[in-house]
C-alpha cells in the first residue's frame, strides 16, 4: 500500500498488533495515508505481513479513536474531517482547553509552573530543529500534558482524551503549514507568561488566540482541498 512501504514489524518489544497500531497511527497523522484513502484489508495484509485478524482489531482501534471511518460500500478510509467538524472540534478544545487555563491558574503550583515552561522550552527547541511531524507534536503534547496536570481536573483530562486522536489530525494539518510552527511558538511563550502572571482573563484570550488561530489555518487547508477535488 502506498505510504506503508520500507515497513519493518517484529524487531521491537512490542507486541505485533500494537507495532502495526503505530505504524498506521503514524501514517495517518505523518500524512503518508491521506484523509479519505481507502484501507484495503488485503493491501495492509501484504503491505504489513500480519494476519487479517490483527488488521481488523488495528482497524476497530484506529476507529474508536477516530482516525479511521467505516463508510458503507466504501469501507474503512481514513478520516477526513469536513470544515464544519473541524470548526466544531476547535470549539469543543476551545472550552476546555480555556477551563484548563482557569485551573491551573487556581491550582498549579510553583513545581507544574517550571513543568509547564520547560515544555514550553522544548517545543521552542523542536520547532527550531525539526520539521519531523510526530516530534512536533510531541512537543506540543508535552505543554498540553503539563497544562493538565497543573489543572488537576480529571474532568478536562477524560473528555480531551476522547478527542484526542482526531485533536491531533487537526493538530499536524496545522503545524504542517509554512510558517505555523513559529507563530504557534510566539502564541503559547504569550499564554504561559499570561499564566505565570495569573492573569486569568489575558489567559483565556491568548488561548482562544492560539485556537482561532490554528482553526483558520485548517479550515484554508480543507477549504481549498474542497475546491481541488471539485475541480477534479
């Protein structure tokens, strides 16, 4: 299957069927599977060299998540969020992401703080050094990740954790942009001083900012991806 050539399975410690959960999970976010492509069972079968039972289970898994979409007649595809999901989606992060903010500012202490711009750090660091997708949103997570943990709301946390794999399609459509990745380092250096200021309100506007910011960049993207495939 194109996108999936040069795979190499069952040298890691891991467990075949998580490898190949990766290996697909990696593909889609990476873009090398793009949104809408089929998934042929026997293709990831050859592809992969696994047993059809596993491409099955990593299909149902990579569908709960959200990154792949059954589509009758059609099949499994992966995941192709339309402007208006999108849009819904940054809305939905948004909210809780802003709730977050609002109780790390409230409950955090000095030890979530230095966590929280040491990540900061380290996405400055990656966004300068590499445009390898999956270790830029690593980094990115990393803030997210200690965002939360100073927020200390399981509430935020389980609900995010439910959007989180479609989150991060729309996270590296984004990042994938010219010139996004710096911008989006300049929004979260203003967010984290904001928050290390406790400046609630400043907060909650530069998160917005940050969010706005990156759903527009998206929704070009898909706009003009709607206009190409009319064209076709």
């Amino acid at each position: 299957m194109n996108g999936l050539r040069g795979v190499s399975l069952g040298r890691q410690a891991a467990p075949l069927r998580e490898q190949v959960l990766e290996v697909l999970r990696n593909a889609i976010l990476d873009f090398d599977l793009k949104p809408g492509q089929r998934l042929v069972e026997r293709e990831l079968i050859e592809s992969l060299g696994v047993s059809r039972t596993t491409v099955r289970e990593v299909l149902r898994e990579l569908t709960a998540e959200g990154l792949v979409t059954v589509i009758p007649q059609k099949g499994a595809v992966v995941y192709a969020p339309t402007p208006s999901e999108a849009a819904d989606l940054y809305a939905v992060r948004a909210s809780l992401e802003g709730l977050a903010v609002q109780r790390f500012i409230e409950r955090a202490s000095a030890r979530h703080l230095d966590r929280l711009r040491d990540a900061l750090a380290e996405f400055e660091k990656v966004c300068a050094t590499s445009d390898d997708m999956r270790e830029l949103l690593r980094a990115k997570d990393g803030i997210y990740d200690a965002l939360l943990a100073g927020a200390d709301s399981p509430t935020v946390q389980r609900i995010l954790a439910g959007v989180q794999a479609r989150v991060q399609l729309l996270r590296a459509t984004s990042m994938s942009q010219p010139g996004r990745p710096r911008k989006a380092v300049e929004e979260m250096r203003a967010l984290v001083e904001a928050i290390a200021d406790g400046d609630v309100t400043e907060a909650l506007r530069l998160s917005r900012t940050h969010l706005d910011n990156a759903s527009s960049t998206v929704a070009t993207v898909l706009d003009d991806e709607d206009g190409a495939t009319g064209e076709a």
